[in-house]
C-alpha cells in the first residue's frame, strides 16, 4: 500500500510540473550498449515466419530520447524494465525505473527534481526518514553534494584526478598504484574502471546518503558513457547519483548529443564486453538518428522498487515487489 502512495504521489508531482507520462516499448532493437548490463533476449517472428532477435529494454533511456527528438519537452515513464543476472538484497531481474527527462535544461536542475520527489515520496509513505540495515537518511534534508575527486580523496585518501590525462584519458599504472596504496586488491588484469569500481563500492559507497541524501557527481568521462563531458573540464562528465543509506537511488546525466561521439563510445563498451563476456548487443542506429535532432537535455533514472524499500525500512528488494520473479526450475 505504501508503494502505491508513493507511486501515485510522485506521479501527480511530475504531471503538475507540465511533465508528460510516456509509455515505452520494453522490446527493443538494443537493450543498452553499456559493458556490465545484461539483457532477457528472445526473437520476434514476423508474418513470413522469419525470425529476428529483439531484447527486453534495462532501460526506457532510449526510447524516451527518441521522444524528445520527436518534439516532447517534458516526459516521464515508470517503466518496468529488465537486467539479466542480478539479483540480491538490492538487486531484482525485473524492476520499476521512474524516469524523467527535461528539454533545455541543465543536469543541475535534476538535483532539484530528486529533492522535492523524496519529500514527497516520503510525505505519501507517511514517515520522515529512509533506512536500510541500521542506516538512516533524512529526505527533507538539504542534500549533501560531493565530486567523486573529494570522495575519493576524502574516503581513500586517492587523487582521482591525477590518474587521468587532461583529455580524460585514464591512467591504469597510477590507478593501480593508488588503489594498492590505500590497501585494496590489485589483480594483473583489473583495468583502470575496474579499479574505479572497487574503490567506489569499497571504501567511498558506505559513507553517501548517511544523515541526509548525498548528490555525488562530476564523474571521470570514462565512467559516463551517456553524458556530455563538462565544459570547465574534460576529465569528468556531466554525470550523478543520487544515495541514501550508502544505497544509490538514482543516476542523472546532462545528456550527450553528439551521434558520432556516442557511436564510438557504444563500440567501445561492446568490444569490452566482447572481451569480458563474449558477446554483445545491436547499436540502435534509429536512437542514433535520434540524437541529431535531439535538443540540449538533462535526464535520470530512480529506481522506485528502492526508493520504497528505503522508505518502509524493507532489508531485501523482494519486500516491496508485489510479485517477485521465481528463480525458474533447475
């Protein structure tokens, strides 16, 4: 009953703030071109009885930014979207996603967005605060807002920025020497985002969203595959996430515009994936297209199914989820 409320309260916040509720297709040409996600595929069979693969969308991203190419200014799905492969106390294979996405509008302006949605989400749930295992964070309170350079300088006494190049370029000998120093685990084939990774889930995720909700942003460019660099400096994007109770909630991009940039950041995140899984998924060249005509832009996923774990205490995922996904027969 509380995920209801919440979902209607939010709802009637976006809809009063001239946002247009879209529905989006979950089959897709492409489910996402970023390394680590993975798709439920199937095929669709057409009239002749011919075959072709489509995939269940992790995310509505693309199919909202074709909409805003398409002459939509704001617009918001909740849509249930689907990741192959994950599932623990904060993970689950199939989940809600509340995404919203603002034409001509500064990522800046998302921060705001996020703050007033948790006080509302929190007004219709009925309580004052978020918990997750003996972790508390106050949603009315103004947010907290870090670099991930003062993150990691703060929690891993590491210079972020000094492992990488003034173009963004990444530097994994620093990187690796850096991480060892501050005691982690260094293995010969971990690459500069692995590296990135454990240090951020490590040492520095624990800390964010305690007391109050953290905004962690200015992310390295590498770690942003779409959002548009920022313009006061290279190395870092116009990227954030949002967290509470050491548990991202949400994750915000200035949008990137450039079709031939964001081609040959696909390609490069399907020939990681390539490598690490051995397989990959369809560049979308129609969302491609897209972004020719797409205007300057801002846009976030929240996951719902967390904010509302969150906000009844909840310790698994599952606890909100009116029908969890069976783990199948053996």
């Amino acid at each position: 009953m509380m995920r209801n409320r919440v979902v209607a309260a939010m709802r009637a916040h976006l809809s009063a703030h001239d946002f247009v509720e879209v529905e989006t297709a979950a089959l897709q040409v492409s489910p996402g071109n970023e390394t680590h996600l993975h798709a439920f595929s199937t095929q669709i069979v057409a009239p002749d009885g011919s075959l072709a693969p489509l995939h269940l969308h992790t995310s509505p991203e693309f199919a909202c930014k074709k909409l805003l190419a398409a002459g939509e200014t704001r617009l918001f799905t909740l849509a249930r979207v689907f990741r192959n492969g994950e599932r623990s106390a904060l993970h689950h294979p199939e989940f809600t996603m509340l995404e919203w996405y603002r034409a001509e509008a500064g990522y800046t302006v998302l921060m705001e967005d996020c703050a007033a949605l948790l006080a509302e989400a929190a007004h219709a749930a009925g309580t004052r605060h978020l918990e997750f295992r003996g972790r508390r964070s106050d949603p009315f309170a103004p947010f907290e807002r870090l670099t991930l350079a003062e993150a990691f300088s703060r929690y891993a006494d590491i210079d972020l920025l000094a492992t990488m190049d003034r173009d963004g370029a990444t530097d994994r000998a620093a990187m690796a020497e850096a991480v060892a120093g501050a005691g982690l685990r260094v293995a010969p084939d971990d690459t500069w985002s692995d590296l990135f990774g454990r240090v951020l889930v490590a040492t520095i995720e624990p800390h964010l969203g305690i007391g109050r909700p953290t905004v962690l942003h200015a992310y390295p460019a590498s770690e942003a595959a779409l959002a548009r660099r920022s313009p006061d400096d290279p190395r870092v994007a116009e990227r954030f996430e949002l967290y509470a109770c050491g548990v991202e909630l949400a994750n915000g991009f200035g949008e990137l515009t450039d079709p031939a940039e964001q081609r040959r950041r696909f390609e490069g995140e399907m020939a990681e994936k390539a490598r690490l899984y051995g397989r990959t998924y369809p560049i979308d060249e129609d969302f491609l297209a897209a972004l020719a005509l797409m205007p300057e832009a801002s846009g976030i996923a929240l996951g719902l199914d967390r904010l509302v774990m969150l906000l009844a205490g909840a310790p698994r995922i599952e606890d909100v989820v009116w029908t969890p996904v069976a783990m199948g027969v053996p």
